[in-house]
C-alpha cells in the first residue's frame, strides 16, 4: 500500500534544513524533509515559549505592578486571538519590512537578512555524497548564496508558535508558581538566599510538579500547531505530504502517512514528559 | 460542502470510498434531478473563471460549464460554481461534489491514469511561463540561476520547475504556496524573483493582479506544455460523452461559421448537411447522448462558438488580449481539431 513512497517526488522543496533533498529522491525521503522542518521549527519555538512563558510568569507575579500589567496584556493579547493570523501579520510584516533580496542587509559578517531569509555561515553537507565543509553566504544576483538559511516563512512560524504558545505557558508557570507557598520563600530568605537562588533551588523545582503535566499539552500543541505552516508556504510535513498526496492521488495513503508521524511525535514527547515528571514527582510518604 | 481542510477532505474521501459506484452512469440524471449543474472553477483567474463587476461567474472556463448546462438542462444559468484551489480540485470531482472540472487543470497520464477522472477534451493549449520583475533586468528563465520562485503546490508547475532546474543546472528554489493568490502577492511583495504558472494564466496575474503591469514582464520560454480542458469523474462513460462533445461542438460551430448571432437564422434557413446536424435541424445528434435534438444550438446561442468564447474572455476583444497561437481551429494553422459531429 506504502509502495509509491518509492516513486521519485518530482518536486523540489524550498527549505530543506539538514537534509539534502533533489527532485529525483524518493517520495518517503520527501515526507523525511518535511518532518525535518516541522523539528526544525518545533523545537527552537518549544524552548523559545518556555523561555517567554517563564520570563512571563515571574513578572505576573512579581511586586512591581508595572511588570504584572504588561505580563497580563501580553497574555490577553496573545491568548484570545487565532494562531493563524497571528502567524499572517508575523510574515506579511516580515515580508513588508525586510529588504529585497537582491539587496540584503548584512547584519554580521556573513549573516544577511533580506526578503530571502537570514543567512548565515554554516558547516555542513554540501551536495549528497559530497562530504562536509564551511560554506560563507555572500551576495549573489538574486539572492544571498551559501551558508546556511533560513525563510521568512520559518521566522515568522517559529516567531508566532513561540510568543503564542508562550502565552499559555506563562499561564501555566504562573500557576505552578502560586502553589507554592510563600513561607517555603520567607524561610530560604532567612537563611540567606539570594532571590535568584530563592526563584531556582526553592520556587522553580516545587513549581515543576504542578507545571510539567500542564505544559506537556502546550508542548503537544505546539508540534501540531506547526502545521499551520501551509498557510505561509512553508515546507512542513503537512505541507510536503500535501503535495505528495496531490501529486499522486494517493490521498488516504498519505493522510494516513501524515497522522501516523504526528501521532508517533506526540506520544513520544507525551513519553518524555512524563518520564520527566515521574523523575520530579515527590518520593515515598509526603 | 466544499473542501477546504485535511478533516473536510478526509470526510470527502470517506463518502467517496464507502459509495465508489453510486454515480457510474448516473451523472446526467443527478443534473436533471438537482436541475442544476455543479461545475468546480478556480479561484479566480481573470478572463478564465472569476467572479464579474455583478458577482456572476464569468470567463473562459466558465463558458464550458454554461454550455454544458445550456445542452443538459436547457439554461446556460442552471451552474453551481465551486471555486477549487489545485489541492482541493481532484477531491472534489472524486467525491462527487462537483459534476465537472473546467479549471485550469493539465492533462497528464498520472492524472488521467491514477485520480479517478477523465479528461475529456483540449479546450486550452497552454505552456508554462515565468513572470518576472522587469527591475531584475532578467530576459530569459535560463538566467534564473539561484532565484527563488513561488509556484502554487500540487500543480504539473511544480514538477516543470523542478525539471527545468535540474536540467538546465539552475539551482532555483521554489517557494510553495497551496493558494494561487498567495503565490503571486509573494512575488509582487518581493519575496521571489519570479511566478511561474501556465503562461494564459501569468498573462491574467500580469493584467488584473499586479500594482502595475509595466513592471512586469512574462518570459519568451514557455518549459512545457499543458493541455487544459474539463475534466469528469471515471466511470460515467454517458456524461464523459455529453462534456467531450460538448466542447468539440463548439469548435465545430466555429469552423463552420456558426455563431451567437447568426444561428437561429440558419436554423431556419440552412439546408448545409453538417449545420443541420450540427443545430438539430436534421439528424438528431443529442439522442445519441441521452440529450435532445437542440442541445448544441442551446449551446451555441448561450455562449456563442469556440472562437468567440475565446476573442470574447482571453483574446482579442479581452484585457488579456492572448493570441489565439495553437489554440486556433486546425484549418487556419493551429491545432484545435474537433472529431466530426455526425
């Protein structure tokens, strides 16, 4: 049933991160490419929201009043509107604001950052079977050549599942943080702690047993989430199968393919999570 | 119901699979029934199929579907559009919610072969092209090297591109869109250097879509080429027919000079053989199709012959202003050949 995932693809894809992809390589190698960018955006998105939600959290329930208003518009913003446009204005203010390619402004040597995407210096494959080498962007006529880059299309996904999601987890956070009693805060400040000290070896590991089961549905959302990726063009597995399904007609073949692969990456991150928990829950008697 | 999401498409395709005859044969009688064809267009390609100053569904392809309904069910406005974009295009001829496609859709073996439809006709003979900024001082799509390209997804354009690029050792990289609109706004917001589509199609972009034409220039090199036409599901040899002669109807009114404005005339006056069969005055073709003696002149008198339906959408008295090129009648140098009506 699976057999036509041997047929040549016979599309390009744009953006193919660690992989080197041709049209001449098989269907399932294309599908591969896919997930790898769904990965590729995923997991810098997924420790990006935990780092927005954390920061979040800790102003929402900070003392300084100006820090807990911006915390609660942030959160409200980004809360009660759709992902998907949020991820539009993210690209069409990418896309309106970058320069042309043909004229990309250098950021640092060898970083460029145009309507093509940020470029950046990269040691890597070169052409399949090809080996490993550095390779230097530079400017080109079109476009900036080499290296390594990555699209508005990515930027503006990982940028819009980061602050989405990030929104959530700060709700999260905030409330694992709350749980905590603040007489467990008062006594490792008589002893002398510091606040960061107090915030990391007092408040954080007691909030985590109350976060992790909470933020292992946000982190499962956010690989889904992904997938909103066909809405700007960029290559995701949702994105390539579609076309694969398209291309061949096999369409319950690759819906099939497609649901499988998110299946298996949302039990396993669901896996993970919970191994992680059992790691911090509280052992023997409380 | 129309298909725009991976659930809705599943659901599709579960009704498709759990009732894969119901419709062999039955076509024609579920139009009569419903009084009302369903016909799936594109989205929007000006000159082609787009919506009108008044909201109606107007353009080349769209004429296909009036004629259609005008031999079926006697009334060139008894259609149903369906905008499709191209992933949703096969889904929807598949489970049955349209009747017909007459979108800008290529024939292919794969496609023919292996999607469940039939193509039934050329109504189109296309080629596919690039649109590009005139600032990038490009002249030729083989100097494209490295340039990104936005093309729309799932599209015979999309497998050209990639060959064009291999061949020709171009390294172009294709930004991928499922929509066409969200394609060519990439292009005119400076995202890719180029737009590659069906050449009629660029033309179309060019003329109604871009801030400014003159900026843009559609290149000499057309990389393939795409025979365009209706398409209908496989397995209903009776409505295959119905749509096949149908558009070689059309094509034979144009080569024997019969048009809009002169063929209830010659319906009363003509004593040539080949009009009388042609407009029902004589032999009846429309019995052999499960139809009725008039449905060509039906036909013919709501959208006129095929070379009017072309000067009139995409040619000569359209802001395209195409040149009808291969797609003129095999007698004046071009390849449109209908098979005879008799």
């Amino acid at each position: 049933m699976l057999g036509f995932l041997n047929q040549p693809a016979g599309f390009d894809i744009g953006e193919t991160g660690l992989l080197v992809f041709d049209a001449a390589q098989p269907l399932w190698r294309a599908l591969l490419v896919g997930l790898g960018n769904t990965l590729r955006v995923s997991l810098p998105a997924l420790l990006m929201a935990c780092l927005i939600g954390l920061l979040v959290a800790l102003g929402r329930t900070s003392g300084s009043r100006t820090w807990r208003a911006l915390g609660g518009v942030y959160v409200d913003t980004v809360r009660n509107t759709p992902l998907l446009l949020q991820l539009l204005m993210w690209y069409f203010l990418l896309i309106e604001w970058l320069p042309d390619s043909t004229q990309a402004i250098s950021l640092l040597p060898g970083v460029w950052l145009s309507k093509g995407g940020l470029a950046f210096p990269w040691y890597g494959p070169v052409e399949a079977g090809a080996g490993w080498a550095w390779s230097w962007p530079q400017q080109d006529t079109f476009n900036v050549v080499g290296g390594a880059a990555v699209s508005p299309e990515y930027l503006s996904l990982a940028l819009a599942l980061s602050i989405y999601t990030g929104a959530f987890l700060a709700e999260v956070i905030r409330g694992g943080i709350e749980s905590v009693p603040s007489s467990l805060m008062e006594a490792a400040e008589t002893l002398g702690a510091t606040r960061l000290q107090q915030i990391s070896r007092v408040l954080l590991p007691q909030a985590l047993r109350t976060i992790v089961p909470a933020a292992t549905n946000q982190f499962l959302n956010l690989i889904k989430n992904s997938s909103l990726a066909v809405a700007v063009g960029y290559p995701d597995l949702v994105s390539v199968g579609n076309t694969a399904l398209n291309q061949t007609g096999r369409v319950v073949e690759c819906v099939l393919v497609m649901m499988s692969v998110y299946l298996a990456l949302s039990l396993s991150t669901a896996a993970l999570m919970n191994w992680f928990n059992a790691r911090h829950a509280l052992k023997g008697p409380a | 119901m129309q298909v725009r999401s991976l659930p809705g498409l599943a659901l599709a395709l579960a009704c498709a699979a759990l009732a894969p005859h119901a419709w062999a044969g039955k076509t024609l009688d579920a139009v009569k029934q419903r009084g009302q064809l369903q016909c799936g267009v594109s989205t929007g390609v000006a000159g082609f199929s787009a919506p009108d100053a008044k909201g109606r569904w107007a353009g080349f392809d769209v004429d296909f579907c009036r004629a259609v309904a005008a031999a079926v069910l006697g009334d060139p406005q008894k259609v149903a559009f369906t905008p499709l974009n191209a992933q949703q295009r096969f889904t929807a001829l598949q489970s049955g919610q349209v009747d017909m496609l007459s979108r800008n859709t290529s024939w292919t073996l794969t496609r023919d072969a292996s999607l469940g439809l039939s193509f039934t006709a050329i109504t189109y003979l296309d080629g596919q092209g690039f649109l590009v900024p005139k600032k990038l001082k490009v002249d030729s799509a083989k100097k494209l090297k490295n340039a990104q390209v936005c093309v729309q997804a799932g599209t015979t354009t999309e497998k050209n591109l990639a060959d064009f690029s291999r061949a020709n050792k171009l390294a172009i990289k294709p930004v991928v869109f499922d929509t066409y609109e969200a394609g060519f706004k990439a292009l005119f917001a400076g995202r890719c250097q180029a737009y590659t589509a069906d050449a009629s199609a660029l033309a179309s972009i060019r003329n109604k879509e871009a801030p400014n034409p003159d900026d843009y220039l559609v290149l000499p090199e057309l990389i393939s080429k795409e025979p365009l036409g209706p398409a209908v599901r496989r397995g209903d040899d009776e409505w295959f027919a119905i749509v096949k002669w149908t558009v070689f109807g059309l094509q034979e009114a144009e080569e024997l000079g019969l048009t809009r404005a002169n063929v209830d005339q010659l319906l009363k006056t003509s004593s040539d053989p080949a009009i009388q069969r042609l407009i029902g005055s004589g032999e009846d073709t429309g019995k052999l199709l499960g139809l009725d003696k008039a449905w060509l002149y039906r036909a013919i008198k709501a959208v006129g012959n095929y070379g009017e339906i072309f000067d009139r959408n995409v040619g000569a008295q359209s802001p395209l202003k195409l040149p009808r090129g291969a797609n003129k009648l095999w007698n004046k140098g071009g390849l449109i050949y209908p098979p005879p009506i008799r």
